[in-house]
C-alpha cells in the first residue's frame, strides 16, 4: 500500500514531551507499598507503562486484591504533582522539534487532562501544543486499544492513515497500530534506554525506533517525501 504524506503528528505526553515517568513509577511504587502491594519499579514499568489510570486500577484489583480507592488516587496525585513541581524537565530537544514542525500536532496521553496540563505548563510546552490535548478519560477504553488515537485524529479532522504518532510504551505502539497509523517508538527518555525495554519496542516493530528528539523533524520529513513520491 502506497503511503500518504503525513497530515498530523501525535504526540504522547509522559515519556515523548516530558521526561516523567521515572518520577511517576517511584510514586506509584511508594503509594502501592503503602498500601501493601509491594512492588518494583522494573515490575511497575512491565504492568503499567503508558495505560491509563482505568487500566491500572483494573489491574491492581483483578491481579492483586488492592481496589483503588478515592484515598489512594488522591495521595498518588499530591505526591507526583509535588515531584513534578519540583523536578519535572520536558524530554531533551522536544521544544525545537515541535517549533520546526510544519504540520499540525496535537497531544493523546493516558494521564488525566490536569495532569497533561500541568505537565506541559511546568515545562514550558503547553502554549504549543494547547487547545488540541486529548485524554483517555475522553474515550472508553485507553491504549493499548486504539480508541484514543482514533478519537484525536477525528476530532483533528485527519484520516488515520495520514497520522504519525510518537510513543515511548508498548502499549501506545500497539495502540497506534491498531488504528492503522504509522508509529514512531521514542526510546530518549530516561526510563527508556534498558536493552530489555529496547528489545520489547523492537518487537513490536515500529516503523521508526530513534531516540534523539532533534531526529524527529527529519523523520518526518522522510515520510513527507516518500507520501508525495507515491501520489
């Protein structure tokens, strides 16, 4: 199949424009302790990398007898926006490469809307990126089903097959290739760089593994010119 020129760039949140899950996985490691689920972060990554807090909390109470409760969800979320008050920094190169992007981009994260928000303000991104941010909340099932991902492109008015999304987890690629959009695995940031977490992207098998955001413009651009070679 011929490919399109890409018409729009999706963008994850946590892991592609700011550099927060390693401040994200050690909270979630503490409140779960707390709440006598004892747990790594090697196993947190495994379970719960780049799903949504429906997805989490189902798995927590399916596989390990812990319901989440208003309690829990609200000491995670003062203890991480405090973290990332404090040391949240946005992913290396990624302001450039949004300015140097020359077609439209919009953000589909798993994180709560507040969350993205306050996410993108500390780092400086969100007047980039603002209006066009879409959460998991906003659908019915969070990735790695594709319904997110589907929900953005629609309301941006593009095709799926004229997307390109950018995603660090498992579950986002394989999100993105079931809705039939070309995904690029970002492995730059800084949970991302194990030879075992590289090894679980590569099997996926993106179309593009990088992990240096200067790249990115590049990249794309290569896809811009094969899509116009096919027409």
């Amino acid at each position: 199949m011929a490919k399109h020129p890409p018409k729009l760039v999706i963008f994850d949140c946590d892991g592609v424009l700011v550099d927060s899950e390693p401040l994200s996985l050690d909270v979630l490691v503490r409140v779960l302790g707390n709440a006598g689920v004892e747990m790594d972060a090697e196993e947190a990554t495994e379970r719960f990398l780049g799903k949504s807090l429906k997805t989490m909390s189902d798995i927590l109470h399916d596989d390990y007898g812990l319901a989440v409760d208003d309690a829990f969800l609200e000491e995670m979320r003062l203890d991480l926006y405090q973290r990332f008050r404090q040391e949240l920094q946005p992913v290396a190169g990624i302001a450039a490469a949004l300015d140097a992007l020359d077609i439209p981009r919009c953000v589909a994260s798993s994180s709560q809307m507040e969350r993205i928000r306050l996410s993108l303000t500390i780092t400086g991104l969100i007047d980039k990126l603002e209006p066009h941010l879409f959460s998991s909340s906003m659908v019915k099932r969070g990735k790695p089903a594709p319904d997110l991902f589907l929900h953005a492109a629609a309301q941006m008015g593009t095709p799926p097959e004229d997307c390109i999304v950018v995603e660090d987890s498992p579950a986002g690629i394989e999100a993105a290739k079931a809705a039939g959009m070309r995904v690029f695995a970002f492995a730059g940031a800084s949970h991302a760089k194990s030879e075992r977490h590289l090894e679980t992207l590569r099997r996926l098998d993106p179309d593009v593994l990088f992990d240096d955001m200067r790249e990115l413009i590049h990249l794309v651009r290569n896809e811009q010119r094969d899509g116009n070679a096919g027409l």
